[in-house]
C-alpha cells in the first residue's frame, strides 16, 4: 500500500509484490477498518483446534520420546493405545513435528538436554559411542519357522568398550517364532560363552515351559563352529540333541532376526542406557539389561507376523501347544 502511494499506480505495485488488484483492495479495506493486526488474522497458518489431542495427551506423548527416542510414530501409538488413549500414528507424528521431534537425532537432543538439566555428567568416550552412525544391513525374507522351540537363532553382538571394564560382547537368542529373546554379557567371545548363554538361560527356560528346542541357526563364526569333539558350542549342542544349522556363508542376511534385534536393543537401550549412567562393571550393566529385556518380552508389542500385536511371551505362551503336537512319538500315539 505504501508502495501504491509512492509510485502513484496500484497495479505496478501489485505487480512488483505479486498480488492481483482484488487482493490489493481486500487488503487495504481490513487495513483501514483495523489496522496491521487485521491483516494478521486472515493468515492461511491458523492450526485447527478441533482437530487438536488433548493437551495431557501430548504431554504423554513428548514424555515417551524423550524416555525412549527410539520408539517411532507406530510403536509410540501402539503404547498409547494399551495406556487407554486413542491416537494415529500420523497423529504423533503431528506432535513430534510441532515440538521439533520428528527425527531420531533431533530426540537423542532432547533426551541430551534433560539429563544435562539432571545434572548427569557422561563421559566423552560414551558421547562419542552414541554419535556413530548405525549402519547395520536390514534383512529381507522371512525364516521357516512352524511353532516355539522350532528354531532358534543366535549371534554375538559387540557392545562396545567401557572404560575401567574393557571389550563387552552380548551373546543374542531368539525364538523365531515368538520373537521371544534372551541375552547375556560377557568380557569376550568363544564357544565357551556361546555355550554358557544356552546351558545358563535358554535351556531352563524352554524346560519350564515344557517346549522342546529342536534347531539353532548361527553364523560361521569360530565361537559356533569347529570341530565337534574339540568345540564347547559344537559338543554341547550334542549332548541336547538341538541339531545346528550355519548360514550360508556371505550371507548374514540369512540370520537377520538377530540383526534386526541388535539395532533395537542398540537405538532402545544402550544409547539411551549410556546416556543416563556410568556403568562400572559388566554385572552393574547387565542388571539394567535383565529390566529391559522384562519389558522387552513381557510388555512390548511386537508388529512381527505372527506377533501381531502381542509381546513375545504372549505369542510364545499361546502357541506353545503346537510344539507339544509335533513332539515326537505324536504321530505314533495317533496311528495307534
């Protein structure tokens, strides 16, 4: 407007700043009526609040990122829904976008700035270790696999290296069919501790729920294969009469449900774990492990194909009757 009344001609300023007569006019009338704060108003930006989550909502929501910044928009809905609140996975994402969260860097920040204002002293080298980027291949297809117990799978995971401790090597089990998981750490990696995670944990736990394990699927690493009279992983799997079968080799593709476990337990607890504490001995960093991995199996949702929705235990405990079918001597009752 005031360029029209510099140069004497509307349309030359209407054509200089991009604008059509009419709106030149519709302009200058709100103007005139009400001043600059009228032109204010009429911004195309207004957020509709009708549409809007409920305040105590979104504060859940901010809460649950800076907790976890791992969690993406599905999984964050997920959780909400068992908590009783009703929101879309597009509608977090609405929130994350609102506060500046949309991405997984812009959350590992926030969570930063929190535990700064907590006074939580972390050490460079542990700054240094969350900052790599994870790289890790996603796997494609889908493992054969009928109930629990049909097949397991296993792999050894680097950690990381803690001051004062040293090298830290996750030894990794899954149930493939339930997902179920179970983990323990160690200072390094051979077939003794490949072993050790089997006799220790897995074995008992199959034993309690009264489910056979019948396969393990690991890579060719030398802590899973060797020469069987001479091998502690080799030998043990003997004796429990649990058959081995190694991926192909080249192909860690094959044996991707731990890679897949590996990123999620990286992004969902180590990054964050190192953020808030200083550990100081493997059974100091282990005992949090255990509290996850509760969650993990007991509380977490999972969107695998047979979980469905289910946590890993879930899946495992309603299922765990197919494996009692095809146990053998079954087939023999059955004819008879």
């Amino acid at each position: 407007m005031e360029l029209a009344k510099f140069l004497g001609n509307v349309s030359e300023a209407c054509k200089v700043f991009g604008y059509s007569r009419d709106s030149f006019y519709r302009f200058k009338e709100l103007y005139d009526t009400g001043g600059e704060e009228a032109l204010q108003e009429i911004s195309r930006k207004k957020p509709n609040l009708k549409n809007r989550v409920d305040p105590k909502i979104e504060e859940r929501v901010i809460l649950m990122v800076t907790e976890n910044p791992a969690l993406g928009q599905v999984r964050v809905s997920n959780e909400l829904k068992l908590e009783g609140h009703s929101v879309s996975a597009g509608g977090v994402r609405t929130i994350w976008i609102r506060h500046d969260l949309e991405t997984f860097k812009k959350r590992l920040k926030a969570l930063e700035k929190i535990v700064a204002e907590r006074d939580m002293i972390l050490t460079e080298s542990q700054l240094q270790a969350l900052e790599k980027a994870k790289e890790e291949k996603i796997a494609q297809g889908e493992i054969e696999t009928e109930h629990p117990g049909y097949l397991g799978s296993q792999d050894t995971f680097y950690v990381g290296n803690m001051k004062g401790v040293g090298r830290i090597y996750q030894q990794t089990y899954i149930d493939t069919f339930s997902k179920t998981a179970i983990v323990k750490l160690y200072d390094r990696k051979n077939a003794l501790v490949a072993a050790d995670i089997l006799n220790d944990r897995v074995i008992s736990f199959y034993e309690e729920n009264k489910v056979p394990l019948l396969r393990i699927l690991t890579d060719r690493g030398t802590e899973y294969k060797g020469n069987r009279e001479q091998h502690e992983y080799e030998l043990f799997l003997a004796l429990e009469n649990i058959d081995h079968t190694l991926i192909k080799a080249k192909s860690p593709q094959t044996n991707g449900i731990c890679e897949r476990f590996h990123r999620t337990i990286l992004n969902e607890f180590y990054q964050v774990a190192f953020r808030k504490k200083v550990y100081t001995s493997i059974e100091e960093l282990q005992k949090d492990v255990d509290e996850w991995m509760e969650y993990y199996n007991k509380k977490r949702p999972h969107s695998g194909k047979r979980c469905g929705g289910r946590t890993p235990m879930q899946t495992f405990k309603e299922f765990a009757h197919l494996s009692r079918l095809k146990m053998i001597g079954y087939d023999r009752q059955i004819s008879v």
